[in-house]
C-alpha cells in the first residue's frame, strides 16, 4: 500500500483512525465490514488446495482468521509499530494461550505480583495445574527480577499500571534484564492503550491488551490482543519448539506456530461483530484517552484534598512514588483508572451506593464512570495475603473515569462523600 509511507509519518491521533486499514476496495466501507461467516468458498478445488498449502492468501475459516478480525489486527500493529498481530476472543484468551504456547508443561513464568486478579488466578491455579510455575516478584524491583529468572523460564509478565495498587514498573530496565536472560518481556498494555505508550519501543517482546476496555470504549463487546513487537528472536534458545516456525516465517515465527498450532487448536477466535465494535472505538481512541485521562486527573486531586478520603492511589498525583516512571514512560498521561480508601469498607459500599452518575460495574474504559470495591467482588475470590499482594485491601474503592464533565464527576463524588 503506497499510503502507508506518508502515515509513517502521522501522529498517533492520525495514525489510531487512518493506519492499517483503507476503505474496503470491494464496497468503499470506511471501516472494515463484518464478515459474519464461518467459512469462505472457493470457484475451484486447486484455488482452495492452494490456499491451504499457503502458496495463496486467502481466507479459509473463522476460527483461524476472517478478514474483519484481520483489519483489526492490522491497525493495532500499525499503532504498536510491531510485526503483527493476533486477535483473540478475549485478554484472558490472549494471555492464556500465549502462556501455554510459550512456556508447555514445565515451564516457568516470572510475572509481577501485582497484576489484574483474572491474570494472577490463570497463573497462580490455572497453568499451576497444567504444570507450569509461576513465580510472583515485585516487579518494580529490576533485580528482584532478574533473579527470580530460572532455568525454565519462557516468559516475563507485567502490566504498565497494576489496580487496584497503581504501581508502574519500569519497563526499560525490566525489559534489559529479561533480554539479558534470553527471555521475552511481556507487558499487559491494556490500561494505557497504545496512545500513552507502545511497549516495543521500550525493549518489549510482545504487548498485550484486553480490547474490551479502552480500545472497545463502549463496553459493548469482549475481545483481547497480541502484538509481536518484533525485536525478539523466537529461533534463538529458550523456545526450541518454536525453531522450526521461525525457520519458515522469520520474525513472524510466533505468530505463526499460535495460527498454525496453538491457538487455533485451543478455538479461541474473536468473533468478527466483536472485532467490529472494537474497531469502530478505536477510531476515537485519542480523544477519549485524552479525556478519560484529564478527568482522572481532576478526581485524583480533588479526592486527594477530601478530608473523609485516606489515601489516593494514582500516578499523576506529584506525591505517587510512581509520578516519574509514569511521567518518563506514558508521555506525560497517567491514565483514568484511580483508587483511594476510606474508613472501612462500610464506608466503601455507602459511597458506592450514594453515586448518581457513577456506575457500579466490573469493567474499565466505558463512556461511564466506573466504580467498584475490588475486595467483595472481582478479588473476592483470594485469599487475604493475596488481595494484599493485589493490593485489593478492603478499604479501597477503584475508579475509572469517563467521558463527562469534570465538574459533574467531582460534584458526584463530593455529594456522595458527604453520605458516607
Ligand atoms: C480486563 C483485563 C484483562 C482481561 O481481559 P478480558 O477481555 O476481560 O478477558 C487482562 N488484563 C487487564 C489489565 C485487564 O484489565
């Protein structure tokens, strides 16, 4: 495509709506259409031979790729600037295949500890009993890291924001030492979205999003990621079973074995509305990022001066130890996801319960703001020491901010805070 030279030079807020994806040449859609089928039929059986001996591109079956999916995998790779990507129904479907594909029985994750609750019980039960080992550090300790790495070790997981906690890692050095080791550096990008930062350029190997949340906008449609950054040799050393899928596809070489191998066989496809909807919000992702940041920004201070609010947990404030990775790494934007504790958790549930506007739901990165107690319900589940790991303690109430006034989310919150 010739108009991919002249975006490559776009900015980010071009590039989320023009890059790697032009009007449909079939139909002149704007965006990608959905192609709500199964299965693509060809005129003759050789032309289908063809297509699945790969000597022709082409389209075979949805659950291996369909082109709406495609079109969504190619403007998020363009945003990323990585290799490539893969789609898949759902963050939990992305991470969890990849874990099994990378690192197979035996296997040993090093991931931070404080992660978001779905990816800790994946790795802390789920993969435990597939007989992969996950060791928990604190990853905003580069050396603690570092010497967490064994033997077995295939993959280093992080997230660039953990909640409830709102630690930020420091992924140049986290990303040095799983180089240095010879491992790929995950990073779960999900809350910061390419728009306040692209892992890759940092020494990421892969990047990873739920595309439910931001990228989605609207709450409408669950969906999850995969971005090859390119930089990472899957030939070399720790992934043998990979060799000869790099042979043939070079950089490419993960991706690859997942759409010839793992994933397809595990039957995790998005379906191509969903890819749709989350296409459709990624139009608009710059300008909601910059609100969605804004407003947060705007409640942090305010809670922060609120005499019944205990401590605010959030990266933009100047007093988060986290302020300068958080400045340093996502481009002067902190995010919209924010929590602060109260008295008890008593005092939790009637904030909650006295909010008009502010909804009380289990997602981030909807139109609407978000609240909820994340230790009665999304970490309910764990046990005491591991919600302080999480740092889900049961003082804390989680926010995402939406898109509305600022003034409305502030005067929200203060009457409800008043009811407390
Ligand atoms: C929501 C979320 C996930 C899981 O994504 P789903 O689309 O819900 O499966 C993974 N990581 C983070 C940081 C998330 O917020």
């Amino acid at each position: 495509m010739p108009e991919r030279r002249e975006l490559r030079n776009c900015r980010l807020e071009t590039l989320v709506i023009h890059g790697g994806w032009r009007p449909d040449p079939a139909t002149g859609s704007p965006l990608p259409p959905v192609a709500q089928t199964g299965s693509f039929a060809y005129e003759s059986a050789d032309e289908l031979e063809s297509v699945f001996a790969g000597r022709a591109p082409g389209y075979v079956y949805s659950r291996i790729a369909n082109p709406t999916v495609s079109a969504l995998e190619s403007r998020i790779t363009a945003l990323e600037g990585g290799a490539g990507a893969l789609a898949a129904a759902s963050g939990m479907n992305v991470i969890s295949t990849l874990a099994i594909t990378l690192c197979g029985a035996g296997g040993q994750i090093v991931s931070s500890r404080a992660i978001f609750g779905g990816t800790y019980s994946l790795f802390a039960r789920t993969l435990a009993h597939l007989g992969m080992e996950t060791v928990f550090v604190d990853a905003r300790d580069p050396a603690a890291v570092a010497a967490a790495i064994g033997e077995r070790c295939r993959m280093v997981f992080v997230e660039t924001i953990s909640n409830p906690a709102m630690e930020v890692p420091d992924l140049s050095a986290l990303a040095t030492v799983a180089r240095t080791a010879g491992v790929p550096l995950v990073v779960d990008s999900t809350v910061t979205t390419p728009y306040l930062i692209r892992p890759g350029e940092l020494g990421a190997a892969l990047a990873v999003h739920s595309t439910s949340k931001f990228i989605n906008g609207h709450g409408t449609a669950i969906g999850g990621i995969l971005v090859d950054c390119g930089n990472f040799d899957w030939g070399a050393g720790r992934h043998p079973h990979l060799e000869e899928f790099t042979r043939r596809a070079g950089q490419q070489g993960l991706l690859a074995a997942l759409r010839q191998r793992y994933w397809r066989d595990l039957g995790g496809c998005q379906a191509p509305l969903n890819a749709f909807l989350q296409g459709a919000g990624l139009d608009t992702l710059a300008v909601r990022m910059e609100r969605h940041c804004a407003n947060a920004a705007a409640l942090a201070l305010f809670l922060n001066g609120h005499p019944a609010v205990r401590r605010v947990y959030y990266p933009g404030l100047p007093d988060s130890p986290y302020h300068d990775a958080a400045a340093r790494q996502f481009g002067g934007k902190f995010g919209s996801i924010l929590s602060f504790e109260l008295a008890g958790p008593e005092q939790c549930f009637r904030l909650i319960n006295a909010l008009r506007l502010a909804l009380n739901l289990a997602n981030l990165g909807e139109a609407r703001t978000l609240v909820i107690h994340p230790a009665s319900t999304i970490c309910r589940d764990f046990s005491e020491a591991e919600k302080e790991a999480i740092g889900a303690n049961p003082r804390l109430v989680r926010v995402c901010t939406g898109l509305e006034h600022p003034d409305d989310i502030l005067e929200d919150f203060a009457q409800a805070l008043r009811r407390i």
